[in-house]
C-alpha cells in the first residue's frame, strides 16, 4: 500500500502534527495572503487535512472547496470546520475544468508519489481545474536546508516525549526523498517524500502549463534563496 494512504488517516496523525494546529493562525493568513486572490474567488483547499487554513482563506473572502484523501481528516474537517469537501486523489481531480480561481496546496504535499509522472500528474490536474489566468500556490520545504540538517545513511532516532513520539529522518541522496519514520502509540509510520530542487519545480510547473512563476522564502514574503526553509510558488495558470 502507498504510504501516504495509511499514514495520514490515523488517528496518531494528530498527535504527531498537533503543533500545527497552533501554526495555522501565523501561517494561514500569511499563505492566503501569498495566494493573494480577489475576495469572491473559488479556491480549492488541496489536501485540506483536517481544515486547520481553511478558516484564513474564509477570512479573505474566498468560496472554498477542500479535498483530502484521508476520511479521517475529512471527519474532523467536517466537525470543526463544516464547509464542501470531497474524498479525492491527486491524480485524478473530481472537479471540472477551469472552474476555479485558485489552488491552495499547503504544507509541502507535493512529492508524495513514486513516480515523476504521478507527481507531474498532481500538477497537471491543478492546472486542467484552473481557470486561465488561476493561480497555484504550491507551499514546499526548501530542499538546500533540508539536505543540510537531515543526515544520509540511517539516521538517528529523536525523542519528542511530550508530543509522545520518536521520530528518524534520512535523506536518499539517489532518488532525492527525504525519508521519516515515526513510532507514535505502539505504530510505525514513514514517510517518503520527494524534495525537488528549484530547477525541478519550475521545470514541472511549466511542464504542467503554469507561466509567470514567483518564489519567496518564507512566511513574510522575503525573497527566495536556497537556503530557505520554506520554498512558496506562486504560478499564474496559462
Ligand atoms: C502534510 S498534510 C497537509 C494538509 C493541509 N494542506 C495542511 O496544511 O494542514 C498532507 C495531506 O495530504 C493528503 N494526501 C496524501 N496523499 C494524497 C493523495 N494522493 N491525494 C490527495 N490527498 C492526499 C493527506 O491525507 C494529508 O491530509
């Protein structure tokens, strides 16, 4: 089975992400800002996780559509954030062409699959659901930063004992994905995610049919360098 099938639709999933649900309020208004959309814009929230930015894109006046394909987060969604939301994969948008202003892909959920044409795949169906002129905001982890903190070869395992979790990141110089593994409430997770360089994005990005594309470095909007922690795209659809 696909990691990213399993491992974000359990309930572990909360514990180990739970300071983000604090970091939404500090990066939600700041990457709706980024989006930098009209009030009255159709954006999709994809994934929408459990909804935690879905309250900041409300907030600039946006109509939102979230889609996740974990049922779980989309439970919890539905609970703390009631709003239209569909099960869906990335590979395979069930929304019809051009019929949205933006998309709104947060919190480096690019990379996920095995293959490059599954993950230029997820960029060409944003592209097929944007309307001309729609706007991608594609929020990723820099990959200079995160090449130079993450060790090759096995790693270590790090103790988090107030989150109640322990977790071991590698990164897999050939095939450029950073590998973490978590054991969280007796169960073991990992993650297995590809880190493109700049040159990549933007390469796939035009691939897909997005032109006019910006990078900033972080939150604030400062410019990009590869030493950024965050690498934050924003592409005008063609
Ligand atoms: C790191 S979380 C980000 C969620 C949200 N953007 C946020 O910032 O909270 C990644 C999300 O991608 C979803 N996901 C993973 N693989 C997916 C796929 N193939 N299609 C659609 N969603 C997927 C997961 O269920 C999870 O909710």
């Amino acid at each position: 089975m696909d990691w990213f099938i399993g491992d974000f639709d359990d309930p572990a999933y909360f514990t180990i992400y739970a300071d983000k649900e604090a970091d939404a309020a500090v990066e939600g208004p700041a990457l709706a800002g980024l989006l930098d959309l009209p009030p009255g814009s159709r954006v999709l929230d994809l994934p929408c996780g459990w909804g935690r930015l879905h309250p900041h894109l409300r907030a600039r006046g946006h109509e939102v559509f979230g889609g996740d394909l974990s049922p779980l987060n989309l439970r919890r969604h539905r609970v703390e954030h009631p709003a239209p939301l569909v099960r869906m994969d990335f590979r395979a948008l069930p929304f019809r062409s051009a019929s949205a202003d933006g998309v709104f892909c947060a919190f480096t959920s690019w990379g996920y699959f095995a293959s490059d044409e599954e993950n230029l795949r997820q960029l060409l169906e944003f592209a097929r659901v944007l309307r001309r002129g729609g706007v991608l905001l594609l929020d990723l982890a820099g990959r200079d930063t995160l090449c130079a903190t993450v060790s090759g070869g096995k790693g270590h395992w790090l103790d988090f004992p107030e989150e109640g979790y322990q977790e071991r990141a590698t990164w897999d110089r050939t095939r450029r994905r950073i590998r973490t593994e978590r054991r969280c409430q007796g169960q073991r997770f990992r993650h297995d995610i590809w880190i493109p360089s700049d040159e990549e994005v933007r390469g796939c990005l035009s691939a897909a049919g997005f032109r006019s594309v910006t990078a900033c470095g972080g939150l604030d909007g400062r410019p990009w360098e590869p030493m950024a922690e965050r690498w934050i795209y924003r592409a005008v659809r063609r």
